[in-house]
C-alpha cells in the first residue's frame, strides 16, 4: 500500500504535538502562578481565564484540537493518536527545562519507550481504506442516465 503521507500532513502532526505539548506547558505554568482552585468556589475559574499563560495555552489548544479534527479527516485514529504521542516526549522535555520539574529514571525510560513506539506506529499505513456506497439518490440517477443513454444509442 502507497503512503498516503505528504509534507503538508506531517506539518499537520507536527501541529497536533506542539499544540499539545505548548498548550498543557503554558496551562501548568499559569495555574502555578494562580494558585489552587477548588470546585467549591468555581468563581475563580474566571480569574484563572485572565491569566495570561491560561490564555495562551487555551488558544494553543484550540489550534491543536483543529489540527487533530484534521489529522483525522484523513488518518486512522490508530495512526494518528500514536503518531502524535511523541508529545509525550516534549512535555517532560519543556516540563524539566522551562518548569524546572523533577523526572524521574523510570520516566525517562517511559519517554525513550514511546520514542521507539512512535518508530514502528510511523512506518504503518495512515489509512484504512473502504468502499464508499453511492447513496440511494444519487444511484437512482445513475441508473436512470445510464438507461436514457441506452436507449439514445438504440
């Protein structure tokens, strides 16, 4: 089966990832900075919405949920989501740097484990192909322009 994979779509997963990864970065930073946020006082969720690293991360997660949605329009999900777990790289990867957050070894193999699953996810096919039914109306007039073709010829 041919690759269905062009410079535009890996563009597309790289999106997903970084979408990702940046947007759930910058949502932890700004929730450090707010503070906790108890379900009891939910008023504080609208604080939390004028924080600036919130705002960011919420806008960098609706551009990774669009390209998700467009990753799969044309990708299996069994693709797709294992494709872009490398995200789960970059998190830990901004979460020890920019965050300073402590990682464990047993999580630097995780991470090392994903890697390699990535690897074998990517040389796969992206899609599933299947046979597409022509729907009742439109094999109606098939039919009916094919007979009316017919019967011109004769």
């Amino acid at each position: 089966m041919q690759s269905t994979m062009t410079f535009r779509r890996y563009m597309v997963l790289v999106a997903v990832m970084l979408g990702a990864s940046f947007g759930d970065t910058f949502l932890s930073k700004g929730m450090k900075q707010v503070g906790p946020v108890s379900i009891h006082h939910l008023s504080t969720l609208i604080v939390v919405l004028k924080a600036p690293w919130i705002l960011a991360g919420i806008v960098l997660l609706i551009g990774f949920f669009a390209s998700y949605l467009t990753a799969l329009s044309w990708a299996d999900l069994t693709f797709v989501l294992p494709a872009t777990s490398f995200g789960y790289v970059i998190i830990p990867l901004l979460s020890h740097f920019w965050l300073h957050e402590y990682i464990s070894p047993a999580r630097w193999a995780g991470i090392f484990l994903i890697t390699l699953g990535v690897g074998f996810v990517t040389q796969g096919p992206s899609y599933t192909s299947h046979a597409h039914p022509i729907p009742t109306d439109d094999a109606a007039a098939l039919t009916s322009s094919s007979e009316n073709a017919r019967e011109r010829s004769a």
